[in-house]
C-alpha cells in the first residue's frame, strides 16, 4: 500500500465517466488533510465526473513514512496513484494527466496553442506566490535563518513587500487576462481549463490569508473575486463541497 488514509466523506465521490479515450485503471489522491496543492486535482476530478480516492494522511509520521520508502519521485506530494503501481508527481503534471481521461472537455486544450497559454498560465501561479512560499516554508528552500529572532525584522519587512508590491503586481496581470478574455476563463478557452482550477484554489488562499499572511488583498481586486463566485458556482463545484 502506498497510505493509510483518511478518506473523504462518500459524498466527495463522483460517478466514473469514461469517455471514449479514458483508462479503467483506478486512481489513488495521496495529500494531507488540507485543500493546498491537491485541492485543483480533487476539483478537476469531480468537475470531470471520475470517481478517485481522496486519501489524507492522518499525520505527518504517514507522509514521512511515505516519503522514505522512495516512492515518490521527487519526495512531495501531491501524488496520485494510478492502478496498483503508476505514481505520478507535480500537482500541474496530475491536473493535465487527469484532464485527458476525458479529452473530450478540453480542460486541457487538445490546440497545441490554446495548450500552451494554459501552461504559462498555471506556471505563473508559481511565479506569483515563490516569495510567499520561501518565506513560509524556510526551512525546506535553505532560508532557516530567516526564522531566527535576530532575523525576525528581515522577515517582516519581506512579508511587507510581497504584500504591498509582488503578489498585487501579479493580481494585477491576472485581472488583465480575464479583461482581454471574451469567455470570462482566464486561457481564454470556451470553458474551464486547468489554469482556471489552480488559480481559483490559489486565490481562495489569498483572500483567506492563509497563503499572504494578509486577507484584504484580494479586496482590492473585484475582478478576481467576480473570478472566483463564477468559478465556484459551477454545478459540479457546488456538488463537490455540498
């Protein structure tokens, strides 16, 4: 076995859809007890009608005991099990894996254009939120230091900038795809691509503060927040958290 899980409740399971290009293999969600990086994957499946097994790990001793045992290509998680063997790693790598089980919805666009500007969209979030994430989680990005007292006015003032500059500068772009966008989704696509579901669980972080440190950003943003109602209102979204 890959985990011991928590599972969900059985009403975060969705019927299994197979489209025409779809694999009878069964899939396996491994992450913690959290929405994080994992939260886009559980959308996107249950946006897309397949049936997966949402396993959190119900301590940390769990993941580390999984994080030993070297099944996990770059020992992170999110991963997601397909079958009884396959692990697949990167939260962006499993949201495209999981929108071809079902190409025909074109979560992830079959143009190898419309493809691309999906990418660069998901692969901004990154950008948008690196300072964030190496002022948070020091230890794992070589910045202990920043954590000592002695450091702790370096930190603030770097939690200052990234609030009061970065993250609004990236906002700030991302309002401008949404105004240049004639359907509304962030890739400019007829309907949701992955882009859509990973900055919308992002953005959900940045208006809760959890990912900033500071919930008000997002206020000054009402694009963003138009963004998300729309995004959060779709029937099998609304379905997934009832």
């Amino acid at each position: 076995k890959y985990c011991i899980g928590r599972e969900t409740a059985p009403s975060r399971s969705v019927p299994h859809c197979r489209g025409p290009m779809a694999s009878p293999s069964t899939y396996k969600l491994l992450y913690f007890d959290i929405p994080g990086k994992a939260e886009a994957i559980r959308l996107a499946f249950a946006y897309l009608g397949i049936e997966f097994e949402d396993a959190r790990f119900k301590d940390r001793e769990e993941f580390t005991a999984l994080k030993t045992s070297g099944k996990l290509m770059f020992g992170q998680v999110p991963a997601l099990v397909v079958g009884d063997s396959v692990v697949l790693t990167q939260s962006n790598a499993v949201l495209r894996y999981v929108a071809k089980l079902k190409p025909e919805s074109e979560l992830y666009p079959s143009d190898p254009i419309a493809a691309a500007r999906v990418d660069a969209i998901c692969d901004q979030e990154a950008d948008a939120f690196v300072g964030c994430r190496v002022a948070k989680y020091k230890d794992r990005f070589g910045f202990s230091f920043l954590g000592d007292d002695a450091n702790r006015p370096l930190l603030d003032s770097t939690w200052a900038l990234l609030n009061a500059e970065v993250v609004p500068r990236h906002l700030a772009s991302l309002v401008a795809l949404l105004k240049a966008s004639p359907t509304g989704w962030l890739a400019a696509t007829p309907n949701p691509s992955i882009a859509d579901f990973v900055w919308a669980t992002a953005l959900v972080g940045v208006r809760d503060g959890k990912m900033t440190g500071d919930g008000s950003i997002l206020a000054n943003f009402p694009d963003l927040l138009a963004f998300l109602e729309r995004f959060f209102a779709l029937p099998a979204i609304v379905a997934y958290y009832a």
